[in-house]
C-alpha cells in the first residue's frame, strides 16, 4: 500500500519514485532474460556432465575384474581451485582445476594398465566434481532468477500502477480543490457585485 498525502510535495516524491521504477524494470527484466538464458546453458551443461559421468562409469565397470587389483590409495584429489564469475551480477563459483595427488609405485612390480587406471579414475573424480560445481551453479542461478522475477512482479504488478494511481488522486483532489476555490471566488465576487449594486 502506497503511503501519500494530498499536496504537491507529496505529488512530486510519488512522481520521482514511479520514474525510478519505470526506468529500473528494463534493467530487471534485462537481467531476468540473462538468468534464464544461462539456467538453460547451465542445465544443458549438467546433462552432458551427467551423460559423460555415466559413461564413465560404465567404462570403469567393464573393468571391473581388474580392479579387484588396484590400490585405491594411489589416488586422492588434493585440492579443488575454484573461481567467481559474475552472470548478471550473481557471483557463481567456477571450477578452474583439481589437483590429483598420486602416490608413487614400482611400474615394474604393478600391473600394466595402472597408469590406465590412475587415469579412468582422474576423469571419472573430474566428471563427477565438475558435475557437482554445475548443480551448486544451477541452484544459484535459480535462486537469483527467482527473485528477480518476484522483484519484476512487484514493479509491474503492484508498484507502478500503485504509484500511478495514487499520482491519479492527487491530481483529481487538486484540480477539484483549484475548481473549488475559483467558484468560491466567483460566489463571492457576485455577492459584492449585488451589494455593491444595492447600495448604489
């Protein structure tokens, strides 16, 4: 509910604060269509992760049998290097690179295919953090887009044409009070009119 009194201060905050609402909502719709477009970038990247994680499980499953072999505690991600970006002025988290720590071990006492190995696990770790920064990415993402549409919502919906309306009553209480006041002039101008005419 817009607050407001019938007077011209009032007339020109209420003026001033519908301009900035009209100027600002191209900016937030603006910025809407830029979330949305980079959610439907952000989702398709997510279905590819997922389609890649997939088949790289069932890459590390059709050698199953040899894992059975393998010393997991070869492997181990060291760190995770992440960075911020901004997408229409949302700070997301970008993965930027994972280091693997790998233990040494004797290549002529391990099987062959250990480097192989070390490498199938690389990626599948690789796919699957990559995966995990693009949901967390998604979710902010969803998160802005939400509230930038509530905020266009508000605007559009409610704040504008409430401003506008009440821009409208102060007008009509104005020009009806001016109205007022020049008949009550001309009452009383022909009121002197007809005493002066009777005196005379």
């Amino acid at each position: 509910m817009i607050k407001f009194q019938y007077n011209k201060t009032s007339l020109q905050q209420l003026e001033k604060q519908l301009k900035v609402r009209v100027r600002t909502l191209p900016i937030i719709k603006n910025k809407e269509s830029a979330l949305r477009m980079e959610m439907k970038r952000c989702k398709t990247d997510a279905q590819l992760l997922e389609e890649r994680l997939e088949r790289d499980i069932q890459a590390y499953e059709s050698m199953f049998v040899l894992w059975n072999e393998f010393d997991a505690s070869l492997i181990r991600v060291g760190d995770v290097r992440l960075g911020i970006r901004k997408i229409a002025g949302v700070r997301v988290p970008v993965l930027e690179d994972i280091d693997f720590v790998i233990r040494s071990y004797s290549l002529f006492n391990a099987p062959k295919w250990y480097a192989d190995g070390l490498q199938v696990l690389k990626e599948l770790a690789h796919t699957a953090i990559e995966r995990e920064f693009t949901e967390a990415k998604l979710n902010l993402l969803e998160h802005a887009r939400k509230k930038t549409t509530q905020k266009v919502n508000l605007f559009e919906k409610v704040q504008i044409p409430g401003y506008q309306d009440a821009l409208r009553k102060i007008k009509r209480f104005m020009e009806d009070e001016e109205n007022l006041s020049k008949s009550s002039q001309k009452i009383m101008k022909s009121h002197q009119e007809k005493r002066k005419e009777a005196v005379a």
